[in-house]
C-alpha cells in the first residue's frame, strides 16, 4: 500500500513536485513571474491556446525554481482555460478493463456511495468536488485537499464516500454549510467556527482562504489509470523534517503493486542532526475504479478506498499525467 506521511491538518507533496522536476529538462527561459503575466495578458486579449501554452512554459519556470506555490497557481490556470476551450479526448480503453475493471469489488459495510457533480464556478459559486492547495511558508511545502461544495449548500473537506452516512461520519471540523455573497464566501463549520474570504473565481477554478481550488472531473474510463505512477509528501521545520514516497503500478488486468519509503529526522537549535529514521514497504493486489471512488484490495483481502479523479491530462492525447487519490498526487512515469 502507498505510504503517506501527514502531520496534524497538514498533508504536503513536496517530494511529488521535486521528482517532476527531475523528470524535465533544465529550463532556461524567462522568471516565472513574468511568463506568467505575459499569460495572463493573453488570456485577457481572448488568446485561450497561445495563453494555456504560456502558463505551461509559466509552470516549467516556476518548477525549474521550486516555486511550489507558481507551479500551482500556472498549471490551475492552464487546466482553466483547456477546461474551457474543450473537454479532453477521452483515452482508449483496454477490453480486459472493460471486463474486469468496471465492476468494483463490494467494500466492506455495503454503504452504497452516491455520485458528486463535478466541480464548477458558476456565478462566483463553487459547486461539486474540487482540489484545493495551499503553500505553507513556514514549512516550505503543500496542503492539498479535496473539497466537497454539494448543490444543497453543504461542504465537506477529504470525504470518503459520498453517501449520506460517510459524509455525516466525518469530523464537525470538516463539514458544514457554504453561502456566497457577494465576493465572500462564508462556512459555518459544524464544530460551531466559521471561515469567510473573498473568492477571485475563474472559468474552472477560484481562490479563496489563501488556497486554489481546481475543478475536479472524474476519470472517463479506468483504463485511464493503467500505468505506473509516483508521489510523495513532506514537511520541514527547524526542529526536523519527515518525508514519504510512495508508487503505484495499476495493469489492465485489474492487479496493481505499490511500493513506498519514509524517513524521518531531527535537528537542535544549532541546526546539527540528532536523530534519523526510516522505513520501506510494499504491496500488491487487485484495484477497481468506480466513479469517483479507487479501491485497492490487498493479497490478505484488506481494503483501502479513497477519492480519486485526474489532475493534470497531456492535452494532445488525453492521457492522464497526474491523479489524486488519499492524500496524495501521483504523477505518471
């Protein structure tokens, strides 16, 4: 089973960013900053494809830098306006996942999951799923979230399902009631705290609470996720840092294996290393996708299930580049 690594409310790819990095060639083009404005220029001049392929060139500056919180805002906008142009072609899919793949196995407690909408900013109003990031300064690294905003005004934050049941089972902290009015939008949690901010809406994604939001969309067949993919959280502070890699493997013939690396360390107030640890696994067993909804069954008949849809498609093919599932964002090798 993949391995995550997450500390209190704060779950953060780090690593996934850096072996993307890894993965493109040395950029040696304009700052970030001034692509990026030079997109939205075009944007503005009605330009969509000249537009998507400068916040693309925006995204490879600002990765060529490590500028975690760029890469997002660049790549949320060219999703925005691909989104907005035309939907993606959908990829082909394998006869074997036809047959096998479909038909997800029963999880355990029979809770019968209901289908959300996808997202979408209508009038300033988020409403459907959503992957939400925020870029945390202090310890140089991501949250990233799903975000729930159903058609009856409710919102859940990393549901598990979407039935009645699982999404009253999650924490008063995580659900509760969303209005817009004007440009704020206000939550009144159910653990009785409210959050308000201003929503700067796009065609597909909006910000707000110093995160982005990107519209999610579900997967168009499960043979969009055969591949292999790998991803990755962390975080440091002064006092240590803890990181985790993780990799999963899905064949067309419904089998997957995974594998994962975690390490932890510890520094003193001088900086000097006081502690190192760490850990590998691996597993394998078979996967279905339904919907929304990932489920991977190991060897020993345990189950994991989890909120899944794409991320980022290569928008000449259509094919999946990156995923979220359970916390984390895979990206295709």
């Amino acid at each position: 089973m993949a391995t995550r690594v997450s500390f209190g409310f704060i779950i953060l790819p780090a690593l996934l960013l850096a072996s993307a990095a890894l993965a493109q060639p040395a950029y040696s083009g304009a700052p970030g900053a001034e692509v990026f404005k030079k997109a939205q220029q075009l944007e503005a001049a009605g330009n969509k494809s000249a537009a998507a392929a400068a916040y693309q060139q925006a995204y490879q500056a600002y990765m060529s830098v490590d500028d975690s919180d760029g890469m997002i805002k660049a790549l949320a906008k060219k999703n925005a306006l691909a989104g907005a142009a035309a939907p993606a072609a959908p990829s082909p899919r394998p006869a074997s996942a036809a047959r096998v793949l479909a038909v997800p196995r029963p999880v355990a407690g029979g809770t019968a999951s209901v289908q959300p909408v996808a997202g979408a900013v209508n009038g300033g109003r988020p409403v459907g799923l959503f992957f939400m990031t925020r870029y945390w300064m202090a310890t140089r690294s991501l949250e990233k979230s799903t975000y729930y905003f159903a058609p009856n005004g409710q919102v859940y934050v990393d549901p598990k399902g979407f039935s009645a049941s699982e999404l009253a089972a999650l924490p008063a902290s995580s659900r509760g009631s969303y209005s817009v009015t004007g440009k704020t939008l206000a939550v009144r949690w159910a653990s009785g705290q409210t959050s308000s901010s201003e929503v700067e809406p796009q065609a597909n994604t909006f910000s707000w609470d110093m995160g982005i939001f990107l519209a999610g969309k579900p997967f168009q067949s499960p043979g969009q996720l055969a591949g292999s993919f790998e991803g990755g959280n962390s975080i440091s502070t002064g006092s240590g840092s803890a990181s985790a890699v993780s990799s999963l493997t899905f064949r067309s013939d419904g089998t997957y294996s995974g594998g994962g690396a975690s390490s932890f360390g510890g520094r003193d107030a001088a900086g000097a290393k006081t502690y190192s640890a760490g850990s590998t696994s691996s597993n394998s067993g078979r996967w279905s996708l339904s919907g929304w909804l990932l489920t991977l069954t190991d060897a020993q008949g345990r189950t994991s299930r989890g909120v899944a849809f794409p991320v980022e498609r290569n928008d000449k093919t259509g094919q999946v580049m990156r995923f979220y599932f359970d916390g984390v964002a895979y990206k295709r090798l």
